[in-house]
C-alpha cells in the first residue's frame, strides 16, 4: 500500500502551536461527541477537532464516497488514506473552501476542550502481547531471580493473552480500584478485597481496519495493511491479584476491569517518516515471523504522575517504541498464525514498553521494584510504591519530526476508591 506522507513544509490555515501534536503532518482520526451535537468522526489540527459528518453535510466531504461518519464503520483500509488526503486539501493554507466560510468553519473546528473524545472504536476484541523484552526482562529477574529472566520461547514467538474488551475505556475515565482475591505472604489463604498494588502499564496499540477468514493467516508483508493506525493503551494492572492468579494461565481479573485507550488513531501514513529496523533478533525468527522492511517506530512515550495533593504532574518515565523486540506486524502474523479470524476494529496492544535505564521502565513494579525503592514526588515529599486511590496517570506519546511532532494525544485515568 503507498502512504501519503505530507511534506515537512506543509502549513494549515488553522493556527498550529509550535510542540503541538496536532499539525498538519499528523491529521489523525477519533470520535467526538460535542455537547448537543451527535456523534461523529472528527480530525485533530491544532487546539481543534474537525467534525467530518459536519463537512459532508456540507458537501465538502464525499457522501457517495464516505456515507457514514458518524463511526469508523465503513473507514476499512484505503478509504481512511483518501479521506485524509482530502482533509489534508481543505486545512492547507492555500485553500479557501473551508478557510473562507466563517459559519461552516465555526460550526466544524469544535476546540479539542469541548469536544468529548470516545473510545475511537469500541472493540470486538482486545489482545494483549508481551514485546517489551526489558520489561520482560525485568519481571524475570524479580520473579524467578535463580533462573534466566526470559522464558526459552520469548526470542521464537511474540507472547500474548486474549484480554476483556468490555472494559476498553476512553481517556479521562476514571478508574475504580478493583477488587480481587490477592494471598498475603504471611497467609494461609487468600483474602478478597481492593487491590493494594494497582499499577500502569505503558503500551501502544494497533486497530485492525481489515479482517480475515477462518482458516487464513496474514503474512507479515500484508500485516500493515490490516492496520487502521495506533493508540497509546495503559492496561491497568492489580499486581497482588496478578501474582496469586496467573499460574498456570496468566492475566485474568487482574487486567480485566479497565483499558484505557488514547483518542485519537495516528495512521502509518503519518508514521511513516518515523520507521526504525529496531533491535536486532537473535535466533533469526521462522520464516512466517521474519521482518520485512522497517517495521518499527522511533515514537517517544512518557509517564506522568499526579497525587491528589499535586498542582502539576511528574514526569517518571521516559521510554520509546523502539524498545519492542517484536514488531506490530509480526504479532498479527503471530496471532493469524493458526487459522484464527480477526475482524475490523480489533485493538492489539504491545505490551509495557520499558527502556533498560530505570527511569525508562513503564510500570511502578519496575520503577519501584516490586515496592522495594519507592517512587518520590519531589513536589509534595510522598512516596509511592503503588498507585493510590486519587493519582492520576497521563501517557504522552510523539514521533519528532524536522520542526513538527507528529502526537498521540494524552491517555489519562484517575484512580477512585473501590466501590463497598
């Protein structure tokens, strides 16, 4: 599939701050849904969201092209590449067909604060992989500290657990402390009760745009042309539950009760500039698994932390896409690998995305080491081991380019109180 990639030198009329994620490079896509106004597929430039279901019935948009833009329901594949390039047309700074109709413009540029992102796309499924391979690492070594810290399949095939789509939520919402069965070390038996070892997970996702039939898999040269872009995903995690359950299957209700998903789906086009080889695979995967082209992404990702008590947010964590061992394409060959079937708007999440310094590593397990060198808020002198009921996480993510940052957006959740 050809990318359209805007040129670093293109400029829109509406006004781009500089350092915003939102430039005319980027253009990605969500879900908005105003105050008194219905639902509809909207674009992010600058401060602004454009309401596309506003420029069709204006006909500035195609409806015999795009007759739905109220969901993502009928933006398979190519069809989203032209709509960008479409509204690409009418926000550049040459153009005056939006530009100089002040009641469309007013009506469709709705300000980003009052335009009430969704969940991009509700999903039929959610699949979560395990490719950070520092992150891994890290778990090994606290986990299993006599043995090697990757288990011998990690290098041969990409890890992954269905997860609960149900619980896939936008950013802002609030996040109920779960509860769970979780054994206290010094107990015989388990108790039931709040999680006290709530965590983050900093991931990024995929949204497939294109299914495919039982019994057919996809090669990993057409995995991208399945994919509608990405998000930035925190899979929230309750670390007591996790430890007294996932042996011998792994993540159940430790991860179920909430996903938070960024909202806005950054396209490989925009992307593009931005590929990477990334880390070098050794043993050579098997053939279906083996790379083609530059299939990663230099994205910088960020982790910002808030108590109640705080007035700003602090940075804990700096880490970067380029740290998966297992690219995005060779999870959905993976995942098709079998025969299974996989349908439009599917989510895949990578897994925690840790760097190899400390202050890159993507989850409090691993910035406090299981509790054990906790985290300090310079602002107000409080510690953390892990998340308490009042803080609040926000995920930043961004490719940077020559003079634009081509941005995801923040994936923001409030910890609240477990329900009685």
């Amino acid at each position: 599939m050809s990318r359209f990639v805007v040129p670093p030198s293109a400029r829109s009329w509406v006004k781009v701050t500089e350092g915003s994620d939102f430039p005319i490079q980027n253009l990605p896509f969500g879900l908005i849904a105003p105050k008194g106004r219905n639902e509809a597929v909207a674009v992010a430039i600058g401060d602004y969201a454009l309401d596309l279901l506003a420029l069709s019935e204006a006909g500035l948009v195609s409806e015999a092209d795009f007759p739905i833009l109220d969901s993502f329901i009928e933006l398979q594949g190519e069809s989203l590449g032209v709509l960008r390039r479409c509204v690409f047309d009418l926000l550049s700074e040459d153009n005056p067909r939006l530009r100089d109709d002040k009641k469309l413009r007013e009506r469709a540029l709705v300000p980003l604060d009052k335009a009430n992102p969704q969940v991009p796309i509700p999903p039929n499924a959610f699949v979560d992989f395990y490719s950070g391979i520092h992150h891994a690492s890290n778990v090994g070594r606290m986990f299993r500290p006599d043995q090697p810290p990757l288990l011998p399949n990690y290098r041969w095939v990409p890890i992954g657990y269905n997860g609960r789509a149900s619980s896939v939520v936008a950013s802002g919402t609030p996040i109920l402390r779960p509860k769970g069965q979780r054994k206290p070390p010094e107990a015989d038996a388990p108790v039931f009760g709040p999680s006290a070892s709530l965590d983050f997970e900093l991931e990024m996702g995929f949204y497939l745009a294109e299914g495919s039939e039982m019994g057919k898999r996809i090669t990993c040269s057409a995995a991208e042309d399945h994919m509608l872009g990405l998000v930035i995903v925190n899979d929230w995690s309750a670390r007591d539950f996790q430890a007294w359950e996932y042996q011998p299957l792994g993540p159940f209700l430790s991860k179920s009760f909430a996903t938070t998903v960024s909202p806005w789906i950054v396209t490989l086009d925009a992307l593009e500039p931005f590929r990477i080889e990334g880390m070098e695979q050794d043993p050579e995967p098997l053939p279906h698994l083996r790379p083609h082209g530059r299939p990663h992404f230099d994205v910088e990702l960020e982790v910002w932390l808030q108590s109640s008590k705080m007035k700003a947010p602090q940075l804990v964590c700096r880490s970067n896409m380029k740290h998966l061992y297992w690219s995005m394409s060779q999870q959905l060959a993976h995942l098709t690998s079998n025969g299974t079937p996989v349908e439009f708007g599917d989510l895949y999440a990578s897994g925690t995305i840790s760097g190899e310094e400390e202050g890159s590593f993507g989850s409090m397990l691993e910035l406090t080491w299981r509790g054990a060198k906790p985290l300090q808020l310079s602002e107000t002198g409080e510690t953390r081991a892990f998340l308490e009921d009042g803080d609040s996480v926000v995920m930043r993510a961004y490719a940077q380019g020559d003079g634009y940052r081509v941005g995801f957006g923040e994936c923001r959740g409030t910890i609240q109180s477990a329900k009685p």
